[in-house]
C-alpha cells in the first residue's frame, strides 16, 4: 500500500518549484508519484504530467544543495497537498528526511510601494483629481500632511467616479504576482476607499488580461467600514506579468474612488531580458536577516553569547505587562561592571511595537561586533574595549508581538504601535521640560533654577499613575547605569531629531534647542550623513515633509511636539544625551528588504556610537583619600546645563571642539576651576580635579552665624522619589504576576474538566 502525506496550508499559498534530492535522483529518476492538489481538500487533481525536469534556480533562499527541480507552470495555489513518501520543506527546513522531494513554498514579497523601491514613474493611473491625489500618492501606509489640498495627500483619487478608473503599476520585469493589498484614504478630513475592484495584467502595457476565477472575473474585496486596515486579496491563480492594474469596481457611497496600494509577486527570471540577471543587493554579512518574534529574539541573543562569551552578556531590566521580559546585551571587554573612565553607550529599540527595523537592526549588530571582534577587526576592537555597550532590541515586546502576528504589510501604520494598555511610550516619561521651565519663569533669580537632574515629580511614583511598566523598568535603568550618549531607534520616516521634543506653552510646532544645541545638531548630523539612504540627494521624500531641505536633521519640537518623550527625559534627568533617528519610511518593512537597510544603516550605527568619545572626561577625586566623589557637579561655562560625576568619582561631559572654563564642586568641598581644550580628533580631552574639603572651621563660623550648612537638596529629592518609584513599581509587578498565576491555574483546572 501506499503511504500517503497531507499537508493543509492555512492561508492557500503559492507553491513554485519542487526539488529532488540528490538520493532520490539517483534511485528514482522518474517524476516522483504525486497524489495531487486541492483548493478545497476533497477534489484532487493531478499534477500536469508535462513538468520538465532542469537544475533548479530557486526564488527563494535555501539551504538544500545538490538538487534537482521542477518549475509548477503554472504555479499552483494550493490549501491542501498530498504525496507519496514526501517530505516537506519550507524555505528550505527539511521537516523529515526520506528519499522523496521537497516543496518549497513562497510567499512572495511586495515590490515596494510602502519602501518607495518601486519609483514614481512606475505608477501611473487613468486619471486623478490633483496632483497631491496623483497615482504616485497610492502607496501602502503614505501619510498625507494635516491640511487636504496640498501637494501630498493620503491616497491616489481617480477624478471621475466610474468603472473605468484603474491604478497602474509596472513591475519592470517579469513577475509572478500573487496578491494585492489595499487601503483607502489617508486623511483626517475625509472618508474614500475602494470596496471591490478587479485586476489585470498584461506584459506590454496595452493589451490586459482581466485576472478570472474560473469561468468568471475575479471580484476582489477592499475596506468595508475604515479606510485605515490593509486588506489583502490573492489571485486565484498567480500569474506572470510586467504590468498589473487595479480596477475599482465600487466605492464607499459617501466618498469616492481612492486607494492606497501594495503589490506582491515574485521576480521570474526572463533570458530575453538583458536586466533580469540583476538582483537587489544585499549585503556581504552573514547575519540573520528576517523579523524575529519574542523566543527567536531571546534565542538570538543566547547565539550571540555562547558565540562570544568574553564579550557579551544578556541581562533583563524588567518586564512588560504581559510578563515579556526586556532583554538588554551588554558588549564590553569587561563585560557586567562599570570600568572607570569607560562611557556607557545604549541603544532603545522598538519603542512603537510596529517600528520593527530598528529591532532587527539591534540584533544584526550584536551578531556583527562578535563577529568582527573575533576576526580582529580594530575599529571594533577599539569601540569594544574602550565602551560598554548596552544594546536592548525591543523596549514594547507587547506591541511588536501584535504587530508580527499580521505580517510587515497587514500590521497597518498603528497596529502594535502602543504599549499592551494602548500608551504611547514615548509619551510616558515625565515631563520635566515645563517643570524646569515653570521654575525659571517664577524664579527671582532664573540661573538658581536647576537645569539637570531634575528630579521626577511626586505624583509620578504612585502606584495608580498613568506609568506604563516598560517606562518605569527603563527609568529605573537609566538611575543604574551612567549612560553618556543613546539613541532610540524608530520609523516610518528618514530623519534624525534631537532634543527638546516638547514645545513651550504647548504651541505645536517651534523650534526648542537645548543649552547643547550645537553638539545635539552634530550628533545628528553623524547619523544623518552616513546613513546611505538619508544622504541620497535624488531619495524621494517619505510622506510629506522634506527632511532634505534640513540635511535630515531636526530638532523635535520644530517637527510636532512631544510631551514627555524619553530623549528629553534622559537629557533633564541623567547625564546621557539622547537622538530619535527615524530608520526607514516603511515601518515594518518586508524580510527581503533587510539586508539593504543593514548596510543603509552600519556605518552610521559605528560612527555614532564614537561619538561618546568626543568632548572631555576625567576623574573627581578627594585630595586627601584619592577616592572618587560621586555626585559632583560639572559646570561648563556658558552652557546652562550642568552634568554629575558617576559613583566612582569619574564623568563624561560631551562637548564640541574649543576651549572651555569647567568649574566643579561637591557637597562639602571647595569648587576648583580649570581650562580644558576639546580638539578635532576623535577622543576625549582629559581633565581630572582634586577637591579638597570645606574646612571645619568655616563650616563652624557658618553655624555660628545662624546659618545653615549647604545641603544638596535637589539630588536627596531626586533619590527619595526614585525609591518610591521602586517601590511602587515592585509592588505593581506583584500584583500583576499574582494575576498571571490565576489565570494560568484557572486554565489548568478548565483542562483537567476537558
């Protein structure tokens, strides 16, 4: 008898290729017995007997070698598939090894509308109501500006309202097409959206093919109710073509015919075609380039230390508020303890859940700096054994995990964006701005007013304050750890921004520079510069705004302002000087684009973790014991913003090259002043200071006056709310894992019943 194997695909996908083994080659050289295919797992059909037997070139990456293949033409979209003595293989993972063949299945990749590899002038459309509503509008997830009517509005929007308006898209080359993803209009003045629409293809541009489901033309559906959720719709057949056109059938009946679009296939290779040999580049590192979830993340990371343990190491700042724990790799010649007069960088990734390239970026530079670190590479060496690098990939695992389950295309531009209880992390930290600046405002004497460490506002601590616990584990992180230079990691538009985030007097937009202005504009300018894709003269503009006309750079309340952002947070509160770079248009962008964004992005992720080497450091000593002083304060003359030393006794201030007057003083020591020069070269100038102690008898004649002896107020205050912010966190975080813990033993008893 025969041994059957019956695979159901959930959702039907596109299986293009079947390969051979090497064994089964040699023992079976006849086509390997099919039972067949099915749509709806009861009717089989049998696989055409004409398949031609070649050395497979296969579409997709795959670790099987030595094969031979088969090309399904046409390729077969099948729910359910069969065979004898099969084994099965997805992107190339043999599942069981009997000598039969394997399937390899695709799904394939979007062109590229949402990442704009697909360029303006491959779009084209019958006709269109304005330029801003112009077919080069109509790409998934496109933002339009907050005013209708401009040039860049939120979808493509045909002029006349009939059957005959079509979206146009040419693939360039030949493709399998498979599917179409659909939105409506982005725009908060209006509702439009496409409800169903057919396709057609064509290999010419003038004669099409209306895309057909069995005897009758295909009816694809689009939004019903919103014009926000991408809709997916698969051909029942896919085909190969160059061209391919939406034709909207119906329409919203209050709005009219707009759309926002993404198109999926797969690249078939054309001998005709002199250009079809070019394939996108990639990158020449062999890291792990696809999206990881919560366990292939955590597995990762594990990789990275069991491949370079004298160097990394895995540590977890807390929890979310399902329970997922926010994993941070530390990467150090030293790794698990401060170094004296080593600075603390960190990257924050995945703040938005949705934002999912910066998360992928942070796990290919732990794999790169091990790797390179093992080969001798010296820039890395250098940056390894003179920083402690902290690097946490996913800040809102919960999010990132609602964003994943849906895919890079079908997340949307908000799903997974916020926190598991819908807050906006980046709108949770204090907001200290308006603290400071409502002091300086009814101070008799503004300059008295402290304008660093400020400490975080009573309210804040409390167990039922609006704080999300992934806030309140990276605050609680940053108190540990004396950062000197971060950045945070998000997407959907191609710009770096720099502190203050939030505006005075709440105005929505205006510019708001710190005392630092001219470093934070040079920390961005780094990024900015280096990242290959910002610094493209010719780069197409994301959305609406024209980042280029600003070198890419902005400061953050001059592009909307935002309230309790961690970049001011970390500015006000510690000593680490915080940039938002903005990685891609696409926020979630698809596996295959990875490898492109990695090298987009490398060298700017090296260059600007050196910058924590630029300005001065040094070591504040007791003169007596030559022991550090914590907590000293480090003030440059004409920056209002002061900084502290760290535990040790040892700080990092981060200046731009020139000549300046730094005084610094301690509690219960006379302040001592020196003159220390910054150059151009790329480390930091060393200025240590001696502190000798305030004299008893000075601080007796003080008493003896009826004075008080000077006490640090600001930094007890500071400390005091930080426990109470521990506390109240702890607390929390108990009541929640007891809730967990119900829950888990109500489901185990529920099971026992079953």
């Amino acid at each position: 008898p025969r041994v059957f194997l019956c695979l159901s695909f959930l959702p039907p996908l596109v299986i293009l290729e079947v390969a051979l083994d090497q064994k089964a080659s040699e023992q079976r050289l006849q086509t390997p017995e099919w039972a067949g295919h099915v749509i709806d797992g009861s009717v089989f059909k049998i696989v055409p007997e004409d398949i031609k037997y070649f050395a497979a070139v296969f579409l997709l990456p795959t670790s099987l070698k030595e094969t031979r293949g088969m090309i399904l033409t046409p390729s077969l979209v099948l729910s359910y598939c069969c065979s004898c003595n099969a084994s099965i293989s997805t992107y190339g993972k043999i599942t069981s090894t009997p000598h039969c063949f394997f399937i390899l299945l695709s799904d394939c990749p979007p062109l590229g509308l949402e990442s704009l590899r697909v360029e303006d002038n491959q779009i084209q459309a019958s006709s269109y109501q304005r330029t801003g509503l112009g077919p080069h509008r109509g790409r998934l997830n496109i933002q339009s500006g907050i005013e209708d009517g401009d040039l860049y509005d939120g979808a493509w929007c045909a002029e006349y309202k009939d059957k005959h308006q079509w979206f146009e898209v040419d693939a360039i080359h030949l493709t399998l097409f498979t599917g179409v993803i659909l939105q409506g209009r982005n725009s908060i003045w209006s509702w439009d959206w496409v409800e169903t629409y057919k396709i057609q293809l064509s290999n010419d541009s003038v004669k099409w093919q209306i895309c057909m489901n069995g005897t009758e033309e295909a009816i694809f559906q689009g939004n019903k109710h919103h014009p926000e959720p991408p809709v997916l719709g698969l051909l029942p057949v896919p085909t190969v073509a160059r061209y391919i056109r939406i034709n909207p059938q119906s329409w919203y009946s209050n709005g009219t015919i707009c759309l926002r679009a993404e198109i999926l296939g797969c690249r078939v290779n054309d001998p005709h075609n002199i250009y079809s040999s070019e394939q996108n580049q990639g990158s020449k590192d062999d890291l792990d380039f696809r999206h990881h979830n919560y366990k292939e993340m955590r597995k990762l990371m594990k990789s990275v230390t069991e491949e370079c343990p004298d160097i990394t190491h895995v540590y977890t700042i807390g929890r979310s508020y399902t329970g997922l724990k926010l994993y941070v790799m530390e990467i150090s010649d030293n790794p698990g303890k401060h170094e004296l007069g080593e600075p603390e960088f960190r990257y924050v990734a995945g703040m938005h859940g949705n934002e999912a390239l910066g998360r992928e970026l942070v796990l290919n530079l732990m794999q790169y700096m091990c790797r390179e670190y093992k080969k001798g590479n010296q820039r890395i060496v250098r940056l390894v054994t003179e920083t402690r690098i902290h690097l946490l990939p996913s800040m809102n695992p919960d999010g990132y995990e609602e964003a994943y389950k849906k895919g890079s295309e079908l997340a949307g531009w908000a799903d997974g964006r916020y926190s598991f209880e819908g807050i906006d992390l980046n709108h949770n930290f204090p907001d200290l701005n308006n603290i400071m600046w409502d002091a300086q405002e009814y101070a008799a004497d503004p300059s008295k007013v402290p304008n660093h460490y400020i400490p975080i506002p009573e309210y804040y601590t409390k167990e039922d304050a609006m704080v999300r616990a992934e806030t309140r584990a990276v605050i609680s992180w940053m108190q540990d750890i004396p950062f000197v230079l971060s950045a945070n990691l998000h997407g959907g538009e191609l710009v770096v921004t720099y502190p203050f985030d939030c505006t005075r007097d709440w105005a929505p937009q205006e510019n708001t520079p710190t005392a630092d202005d001219g470093f934070f504009r040079w920390l961005a300018s780094v990024y900015a510069s280096t990242n290959l894709v910002m610094a493209n003269p010719d780069r197409r503009i994301c959305h609406y705004e024209d980042f280029q006309r600003h070198n890419n750079i902005i400061n953050g309340g001059a592009w909307h302002t935002v309230p309790g952002s961690m970049n001011d947070f970390s500015y006000l509160h510690t000593n680490c000087f915080e940039v938002t770079v903005e990685l891609s248009c696409d926020k979630f962008p698809h596996m295959i684009e990875l490898p492109m964004e990695w090298e987009n992005n490398k060298e700017s992720l090296l260059v600007y973790m050196e910058q924590v080497h630029r300005g001065i450091k040094g070591v504040i000593r007791d003169k007596m014991t030559k022991q550090g002083i914590p907590d000293a304060v480090i003030k440059v003359d004409g920056h209002d913003h002061d900084i502290r030393s760290a535990a040790d006794g040892d700080y990092w201030r981060l200046l731009n090259p020139g000549e300046y007057k730094v005084m610094v003083w301690a509690l219960g020591y006379l302040p001592s002043m020196r003159l220390c020069h910054v150059g151009m070269q790329p480390n930091p100038t060393l200025c240590d200071f001696i502190l000798m102690k305030t004299p008893v008898q000075r601080l007796k004649d003080i008493q003896a006056k009826g004075g008080k002896i000077p006490q640090d107020l600001q930094l007890r205050i500071r400390a005091m709310r930080l426990r109470k912010l521990r506390a109240s966190t702890k607390a929390i975080n108990r009541r929640r894992e007891g809730q967990r813990l119900q829950k888990r033993r109500a489901r185990a008893v529920t099971a026992g019943r079953i």
